[in-house]
C-alpha cells in the first residue's frame, strides 16, 4: 500500500515535469524571438527539472515498509535512503538557484548586444515593422534550412 | 546492459560530433563540444566507470567549454575552412 | 584528392568495424583486461594491501603513482605554456594585437553576483569534499582540483578577472601549482630517503603515527592534495590568460 502510493505520488511529480519540458521544449521552437524564447526555457526548464529531481527523491523511500521487520532496521534502511534524497534535493536547490540565474545573464547579454524585441504596437507603421520583421525572420530561417545540410 | 539506451547514446554522440566539426560558427561548435562530452560522460557512467564519467563531467563539459569559449571571444567567431 | 581521403577513411573504419568483431564482449572475464595477473592481484589485494574501498584511487594514486605524478607534472607544464605564449605585460613586447575592448559594464550585474556569491563557497567545501572522499567515492584530486578552479573561475567570469586575481593573484598561482608538484615528490622523496623505492608509501609509517597499511592509505590523500592544489591553480591560470589575451585585466 505505502508503496503504491510512493510509485504514484513520484510518478505524477515526473510526469508533471516531462509535461512542462515539453511545454518548454514547444515554447523554444514556436516563440518569435530571443527574449520570448529564453523565457520560456528558463521558466520551463527549471520547473520541470525541479519536479523530476523531487519525484526521484521521493521515490528513494519506496521500498521502506516492504523489507524492513524491527525497528532498528527500519532506522538503518531509513538513513541510507534519507541521505540520497537529501543529496537529490540539494541538487534541486542548486537548479534553483543556478538556472534562472543563467537565463537573466543570457537575457541581459542579448540585451547589451542589441537584440530587439519583438513588438506589435498599437499604430499602424510600427505593426508593418513588425510584419516586416517576421517575415524577414521567416525569411532568414528558410535560408538558414536551405543551407543547413552545408553549414551555416 | 541497456542496449536500447546505448544505441541512442551513441547516436547522439556521432550527430554531434559531426555537427561540431560542420557548423561554421565556432562558438556554436564548442558549444556542441561541451554537449559531446555531456554524452559521453553518460556513457561511461553507464559502463560504471564512475570516476572516469566524473572527470570528463568536470574537465571536458564544464572547464574547457569556458576556456574554449574564452578563446573563441578573443580570436575569430567565423572558422575560415 | 578529396575522393582518396574518403577512400582512406572509408577503408580504415572498414577494418575497424571488422576488428570489432574479435572483441571479447563488455564485461567478460576472459577479456584480456579482466584476465591477466595485474589486474587480478588489485581487484582481490587492493581491500587487504591499502585499507582503500575505491579501487581505481588507490590504483590512480598508490600502485600507479608514478603515472600520476608525471600526469600532474604535465598540467602544470601546460600552464607553464600557456603563460610563457599569451602573458603580455603590456610593453609591447607582444607582436599580436591588443585584448578586445573591455565590454563588461562599471557595475558587475547584482543578480549574478549575487548568486555567485551564493554559490561558490558551497561548490568550493564541495571540492574539498570530493578530494577529501576520494578514498570511498568517485573522486579525487584531479576532479577536486578542477572544480577548485572552477570556482575561481566563476568569479572570473561574473566579476572580471580582476577581481578573482585579488583573491589568487598571478604570485600565488605559481607558487601553489608549484607547491602541488613539491608534495607529490616530496613524498615520494621521504619514502627514498627512508630506505624504499620512490613513492612506496608504506614505510612512511615510520614517521606517521600509523601502521603501513594505513600509511598508504593516509599517503594517497596526501599526494592526491598535492595534485588538487596544483591543478587548481593551473586551470585558473590558464582561463584568465585566454580570456584577456595574457593582460590579466578586464574579462569576457
């Protein structure tokens, strides 16, 4: 029973976290341009990576109840299996620190290299620029496919 | 042990290599490098050779990424061959 | 030309792939790196001979320590290299151009910063940890000494060199990589001068209060510090000469 219910609360938790690495894995590809992109794989990718290690964590204790008789070694198995959850933890405390750290350093280095954002304003010419740029990008990207097989 | 496991590994590992000796951009390529030794580190760590998989985590993905980065920011993006 | 380099490369992994087939599989006992005498007397006398658990540091560092002092010796002869072609002292004595305008802003970002400052001490008391552990887990000296200097490097690269450089100026880079290579053939020197061969640990038990099976074991923590020390500060040396172009100022 206790397993059971080990294997299922872990699993939802990875499960959950392959579905926001997909949702980041769709944002990265589908989203205009570098400043969306880069938010959706920070936000994506930290989330998801958390849950996954969490799950794992989790999952340590699954076999708690089933192999152990006293208390004594219920405390033995017990230890060793806090100990490796407590190390996965830290390491999903780490990404937590470290990747949306990451993401804001790559953000304000494309910031301070000029890169610019993709806008849709509310007047008629800045709506054409921006159409202009899209297809512009559109554009590049079908070259940067056609090349591809050489190399950009 | 997991053959189905293996064969993408290696895969993987042939993709990037080729990829990382193709892309003009070198900075793209070194980038690719570091995947490369992620990939391969998985391998040894799945031949349980633990402490070789850690030293190339270490050395080959983590350090000589940034220093082959360094380099690529103080000489040429754009490979000439 | 091309088609004749093809023609080679196609023939030689032709003949690779073929030779595969003589392969013993992975794993097997009668492959001849599992089966020869060597490797058979470390895998049963590694537990009795060096009180180790981790077989592969108390190879690395014990029965094959020679190897490992000359490995270490050419870290620090790469770092040697890379001061002797890129240190520019600024007298123009270097004939290439100079570094790349110094694009880091007057204030190092506060987000980043910060969370360097958070996270180097832990990844440094993690580096001593797994130098330190090396006898029990994956790990050791190499691995230990790289991160070491990768948390200098770190600061290198949020802060600008710089400020790293206060922390291990070019002075005390030198000294400590050196340093590194004197304790590993130091000790290797006490073992010849107390009467065996060179880097035999055990009769450092002479001078250790410790019986010779432990000695070896305390030895290999002490040749495994002398390698940490001496790549960290290499690995260091060698990211804040490529990323400044040997000036030692500003950063990536």
């Amino acid at each position: 029973m206790f397993e059971i219910a080990i294997s299922i609360v872990s699993g939802a938790l990875i499960c959950g976290g392959l579905v926001f690495f997909l949702g980041a894995a769709v944002g990265l590809v589908r989203f205009p341009d570098f400043y969306t992109r880069m938010h959706s794989a920070g936000k994506g990718d930290t989330l998801s990576t958390i849950m996954i290690l969490l799950g794992i964590a989790l999952y340590q204790f699954h076999d708690l109840v089933e192999e152990v008789h006293s208390l004594q070694e219920f405390l033995e198995v017990f230890k060793i299996e806090l100990l490796v959850a407590i190390k996965v933890a830290a390491i999903s405390a780490f990404i937590m620190l470290t990747s949306p750290t990451s993401t804001h350093a790559l953000m304000e280095a494309g910031y301070d290299d000029g890169v610019e954002p993709f806008t849709r304003g509310d007047d008629g010419a800045n709506d054409m620029a921006a159409e202009e740029q899209v297809q512009k990008q559109v554009q590049k990207q079908k070259q940067v496919q056609v090349q591809e097989p050489e190399g950009k | 042990m997991i053959p189905i496991f293996d064969i993408i590994l290696l895969v993987f590992l042939v993709v990037t290599a080729l990829i990382a000796l193709r892309v003009r951009d070198l900075l793209a390529a070194s980038m690719v490098f570091g995947i490369y030794s992620f990939l391969i580190c998985l391998l040894w760590a799945q031949m349980t050779a633990v402490d070789v998989a850690f030293t190339e985590a270490a050395v080959g993905a983590g350090v000589s990424t940034v220093i082959m980065v360094a380099t690529v920011y103080q000489t040429a993006r754009r490979s000439k061959d | 030309m091309k088609g004749l380099a093809l023609f080679a490369v196609v023939l030689t992994g032709a003949l690779l792939l073929y030779a595969t087939g003589d392969f013993p599989a992975w794993g097997s006992v009668h492959s001849p790196a599992n089966g020869g005498e060597l490797s058979s007397h470390y895998i049963e006398n590694v537990r009795t001979e060096t009180k180790v658990p981790n077989i592969v540091t108390a190879v690395l560092a014990d029965y094959r320590s020679y190897d490992t002092m000359f490995e270490t010796v050419v870290v620090f002869v790469a770092g040697i290299a890379i001061i002797a072609l890129l240190r520019d002292f600024g007298n123009g004595s270097r004939g290439y151009p100079p570094a790349l305008a110094n694009n880091l802003p007057e204030e190092p970002d506060l987000i980043i910063t910060q969370t360097c400052n958070l996270v180097i001490p832990v990844l440094q008391i993690f580096a001593l940890y797994v130098l330190a552990h090396g006898h029990y887990s994956p790990g050791g000296g190499f691995q230990g000494g790289v991160m070491l200097g990768a948390s200098y490097i770190l600061i290198a690269l949020a802060n600008g060199v710089e400020v790293a450089m206060k922390a291990m100026s070019e002075r005390k880079i030198m000294l400590l990589a050196a340093t590194g290579i004197l304790i590993y053939s130091g000790t290797g020197l006490i073992c010849l001068l107390l009467g065996e061969n060179f880097l035999d640990y055990h009769v450092l038990s002479r001078i250790l209060p410790t019986d010779p099976i432990m000695a070896r074991s305390h030895a290999i923590l002490i040749v495994e510090t002398g390698v940490a020390v001496t790549v960290a500060a290499i690995m260091f040396s060698i990211y804040a000469n490529l990323a400044t172009r040997g000036t030692l100022k500003g950063g990536l």
